[in-house]
C-alpha cells in the first residue's frame, strides 16, 4: 500500500486560508438558500438564522457597555483577519464610537471569488440586530464597495 501524505503549508498561507473560507461561510450561506428556495425566502431564512446566531452570541455581551464591547471587537478582530481601529469622541448628545475597517476579509473573499458583496449579509444584519438588541444603534458614514478607503460606522448607545 503507498502511503500518500498531504502537502504542507507555512503557517501564514494556513492562516489566510482559513480566514477567507470562515469570511466565505455567510455569502455561501446565503447564495446557497437563494439557489434553494429564490431571493425573497432566502433572505427571510437567512434573517432568522442570523438573528438566531446574534441572540447567541448576546450572553457574552451582557452587561457591558458599549465602549467595552468597542475595545473587545478591536481585540478579537484582527484574528479573523480584518484591519480595525476606533474612536471615541464626546458629541453633544453623548459619547459616539468610530469603527474604522480598513480591511474586510468578507468583502475581499468574495471579490476573489466573484460573489455579490457582503455588505447586506453581514456589517448590514449585525447593525439590525445590534440595535433590535439594544447594543447599540450603527450608521454607516463610508463604504468600501462604495469607493472609499475604508468603512466607517459611527456607533452610540442603543435608547
């Protein structure tokens, strides 16, 4: 019997292959309901399964404000590849937090790979739910796919 052994990868090719197929999963999620069942039941059980994905991930979140949960997603973050910074500025009207993405693996992903971009399916979902949830209430001020050079959401608390 031959014994065939698999190739292996640099840790860094690892890591970036990892991070596109985890940044492909939602697009491929949906594209695949879409195939299945047409764009309007699609993106009604694809809304159901990512609202019952949020309330999931909510138990972690509970009882944090939102500069805290700011600090935490600039910390977890660039693990699964993206580029993030923030800001807090004091407004009249009370703090407002800045996240700046320079880099979303989800919208390089699917770029290579010739998909529709994620926007709707993914930053658009968790301000939704976000703000149902009362973490807080998003507004997007720049957008990649739109040209800018990065994505900007100015972020305060939920009311």
């Amino acid at each position: 019997m031959e014994k065939i052994i698999g190739k292996d990868f640099p840790w860094e090719q690892q890591r970036e292959m990892l991070i596109e197929r985890c940044s492909l999963k939602l697009p491929l999620l949906y594209k695949n309901l879409v195939a299945a069942y047409g764009e309007e039941k699609a993106m009604e059980v694809y809304d159901r399964v990512y609202e019952a994905n949020f309330k999931s991930r909510l138990g972690k979140l509970k009882g944090m404000d939102l500069g805290d949960i700011m600090r935490l997603e600039v910390q977890m973050f660039p693990a699964m590849g993206w580029k993030i910074w923030i800001e807090e500025k004091e407004e009249d009207d009370g703090p407002a937090w800045y996240e700046h993405l320079e880099y979303c693996p989800h919208w390089e992903a699917t770029k290579k790979h010739k998909l529709p971009e994620p926007c709707n399916i993914v930053c658009d979902m968790d301000c939704k739910y976000g703000e149902k949830y009362k973490i807080g209430k998003w507004e997007r001020l720049k957008h990649m796919p739109s040209g800018d050079s990065e994505c900007c959401f100015k972020i305060k608390k939920a009311e």
